[in-house]
C-alpha cells in the first residue's frame, strides 16, 4: 500500500519522524481500516452505508436478539427443570448407585480410599 504523499512529504521535514513516531496509531489505524474496506469493494465506485442505515440495522437485529433469547431462556428454564425432576427421581429409585451410594466412580474411589 503506497503511503500518501502528504505522509511522505511529512516525513521529510525537520522533525517529521517524530511526527510520524507520533501519530504511528493513529496511522496504522486507518491503513488497516482502508484494507479492509478496499477488501469489502467500498471505494470508487462503491460508497460506504449511511449512519442512519446502519443503526436500523442493528436495531432490528437487535430485535430480533431478544425474540430468540427469550425462548432461549424458557428452553433453558424447562431443561434445568427437567434436569432437578431426573436427579430427585434418581434418588429416590437409587438409580446409578454403585457400592458406595456415589454415582461416580471416581468419587468412590476417594471415598473408598478415606475408610482406610
């Protein structure tokens, strides 16, 4: 990417290093932003979308991030329902138990290990 000539004049003067050194983010910054929006197709012939445009945008989207996360939450609700009805019903049917009343075996182990 050629530097505009601006930049280069700049550089040259007394002290335009340190301008430069100065404004180095500032610079990087916007080189990488012009990549990426030459690598979208904005530029000559392609302008980039209206601020207004884009806030509808992301107010619909927005919206529409709710809707479904609503019904994410009930699904998750219903789950965590689901998943206490199993744990009591276990429990009572003493389901999964092994020797010593603890479903994993590694917990047995340990437990296991402390009778000793």
């Amino acid at each position: 990417m050629a530097k505009p000539e601006r930049f280069t004049r700049n550089t040259k003067l007394p002290g335009g290093s340190q301008i430069s050194m100065r404004h180095r983010t500032g610079i990087t910054l916007h080189e990488a932003a012009k990549r990426y929006f030459d690598g979208q197709g904005y530029g000559k012939n392609k302008k980039l979308p209206a601020v207004s445009a884009l806030k509808q945008e992301c107010a619909a989207l927005l919206a529409g991030k709710k809707k479904l996360y609503s019904g994410y939450r009930e699904l998750k609700d219903r789950s965590r329902k689901l998943l206490v009805a199993k744990g009591d019903a276990d429990r009572m049917l003493d389901v999964g138990k092994n020797a010593a009343g603890h479903d994993d075996p590694l917990i047995q182990k340990r437990h296991i290990s402390h009778d000793r």
